[in-house]
C-alpha cells in the first residue's frame, strides 16, 4: 500500500500509540508510527521506530524498506542498501512481486 | 513509503459448541442423590449442574470423584477435559481426553476438543487427525468443520478450507464465526464481493462481532471506502477498547487520509 500525504496527524498518533500500548510486541504499529514520525519530520523518532520493528520481526519488509530510504537520507548507504536488499528478499519470498519491483528499482537508485 | 499491509487478525478456534457437557442419563438429581448419597452417578449429575451454573471448580471436583468411584467413566474424563480446557490447565485437559478415547474410541467430541487443544499447542499434524477422525465418527457436527476448515486455511489448503466453511455452514447457518473466516478467504483470494457479502452476514447474525467490523473495515479500506472503514474500526474499537490492531489500522487509514 502506497503512502499518500498527510501532515500533523494526531488522531493517528494516538491510536498508533494505543495499539503499541495495548500489544508492545506488535511490530507493524511500529513501523506505522514510524511513518508518521517521518511525516512530521521526526526522523530519529522514525528511525527508532523501525528499528523497533524490525526487531520485533526481522521478516518485516516494510519496516526494513522504510528503514532504507530514511538511511539514505541519513547518508548512510551501506546501511540502506542492506535494508533494501533485505525488504527485496522479503517481498520476493511472500510472492508480493508488486512491492519486490519498486523496492529493486529504488535499491538500483541507491546504487548507482 | 509502504506502510504495512492490512493485518488480518483471526479470532481463535473455539470449543464452545463442542464443549457442552453431555448428561449421562436423564433421572432426577435429587431423587439420585436421596436414594444414593455417593454414588458415581449422584456426582456425575451433580458436576453437570455445577458446570451449567458456571461452578467449574466443583464441577471437576465431581467429576474427579466419578473417575475415583468409577476408574473407567470415559464421560467423566471427557467432561472433566472439557472444563478443565476451559479453564486453561491444557495439560491436565489433553490428559483427561486421551484417557476418554482410550476408553472409548467412539466419542467424536473428544477427538474434536482434543484436536482444538493440540491445535492451540501447535501439533498441527495430531489435530488434523483428530478433526478427520471426529468427522469420520460424526459427519455433521458443523464446529469440527470450522476447526478443521481453520487450520487449513492457517496451513495454506484453501480450498479444502473453503470446502469445510461450506460445509459447516450447511450444517449450521447461524454460526457468525464461520461467515468472518470464510470471508476472510475469500478476501485474500480476491472476491472482495464474496467477502463483504460474508462479514455482513456475521454482523447481521452477532451485532457484536467485533472481529467482523475489523475484518470489514479492512475490506472497505483496501477497497476505497474510507468512511465505512472508518466506521467499522471505530464500531470494532467501541466493542473491544483493547482492539489493538483495530487501532493500528485505524492510525493507518487516517495517516493516509490526513484526518487530523
């Protein structure tokens, strides 16, 4: 599912928050909250927010996607290209080729 | 940015059906009682009415007399199985079917209780066969299907799950679960109109099903409703505050319509 907008979301804060509260394990609320921290330019908030994800469930593809773009941006492009080849893998694996071909296509950006 | 895909989140199989307790015969309790203070069969019934009052503890204590008083009372031990499943000791209760089957192999509620707790324990190969032996002693009971069609559906067989959730609900329309699960199979395999048509079935035979409106509003958002799938997370959420991958899809849908 593509990402589209938003700016300061608090409603979707707070219910990001609540299902973490209610389940800290749940690591897709991570990674959701995440993007939202993105959103408002909370970009180590982000990061910590992926991190947590993907620690939570290492076969979390988006979370390792998100979390490679958010290094590149960091200038951290060993780091990205490590996210992204793993997120590839991942949606190959799931046989969700959709999300495979983007992924391979903005590792090929990173890359160059 | 992806955010991650649409969570399904399964409610657990369930032995509500299969669990009831069974009487064994039909006397009067009380008259049973006068005539025969501490017989097997005073307690027997004794425990049935402590179990249909909700006295659990009591319930198996009688039935744990019944075994004392009568070592080969496979009904005891199924009954005692039943509660003791119900209130979480897993062991003692898959102990207690085992020695029902053994004592009698033609009690298709115990293979099919046994095969839910063996389910739950993550013995995926034993509860299947114990579904397909529950269904071969009794070929109608609707919830064995259900649990049978959960676990292939859990194990990639879907259309020996859609098989069973058809058969199921032949056997009992009434069943709201089965309606959600078969929905959400036909979901993932993209008959959107199938499922949609299936979780307002559930809704419409439990208004209180949460999972249903979860399960709905995870349609609705995948297919461009955003405002029904507002208002079923919002309704799943009224019905179960602690419903957090309804907030998670929540947060996700107004994240992505910036209802802020």
């Amino acid at each position: 599912m593509l990402h589209v907008n938003s700016g300061d979301n608090r409603e979707a804060l707070t219910d990001f928050n609540r299902a973490i509260e209610l389940d800290p394990n749940f690591s897709e609320a991570y990674n959701n909250r995440g993007n939202l921290r993105l959103d408002s330019e909370d970009r180590q908030g982000a990061l910590a927010d992926f991190n947590r994800a993907i620690e939570l469930n290492p076969s979390n593809a988006t979370a390792h996607y998100n979390r490679g773009l958010l290094r590149v941006d960091f200038g951290d492009r060993q780091g990205a290209v490590a996210d992204l080849q793993v997120a590839a893998d991942l949606f190959q694996a799931s046989g969700d080729m959709v999300n495979y071909e983007k992924v391979r296509e903005d590792l090929r950006r990173v890359q160059q | 940015m992806i955010i991650a895909a649409v969570i399904f989140t399964s409610s657990n199989t369930t032995h509500a059906l299969a669990a009831q307790v069974n009487k064994q015969e039909t006397i009067t309790p009380f008259m049973l009682v006068q005539q025969e203070p501490n017989s097997a069969a005073s307690y027997f019934e004794r425990g049935v009415q402590r179990a249909n009052s909700g006295n659990s503890q009591g319930a198996i204590a009688d039935f744990s007399q019944v075994i004392q008083l009568d070592p080969n009372n496979a009904l005891a031990y199924y009954n005692r199985g039943v509660l003791r499943d119900q209130s979480g000791n897993s062991q003692g209760a898959l102990t207690d079917y085992n020695r029902s089957i053994q004592l009698d192999p033609s009690n298709a509620l115990a293979y099919s209780n046994r095969g839910v707790l063996r389910d739950e324990l993550g013995d995926i190969q034993g509860a299947l066969a114990d579904y397909n032996h529950a269904i071969q002693l009794n070929p109608n009971d609707a919830l064995t299907y259900y649990n049978r069609g959960a676990l292939r559906a859990n194990s990639g067989d879907s259309q020996g799950a859609l098989a069973d959730y058809n058969r199921s609900i032949q056997l009992d329309p009434n069943y709201a679960l089965t309606y959600n699960r078969r929905g959400n199979l036909r979901f993932n395999s993209g008959d959107d109109q199938g499922a949609l048509t299936d979780y307002n079935r559930a809704i419409e035979l439990d208004p209180n099903l949460a999972i249903a409106y979860y399960n709905r509003g995870n349609l609705r958002f995948d297919s461009g409703d955003s405002q029904g799938a507002l208002a079923d997370y919002d309704r799943a959420i009224e019905l179960n505050p602690n419903y957090s991958s309804a907030y998670n899809s929540r947060g996700t849908l107004r994240d992505e319509f910036g209802d802020s």
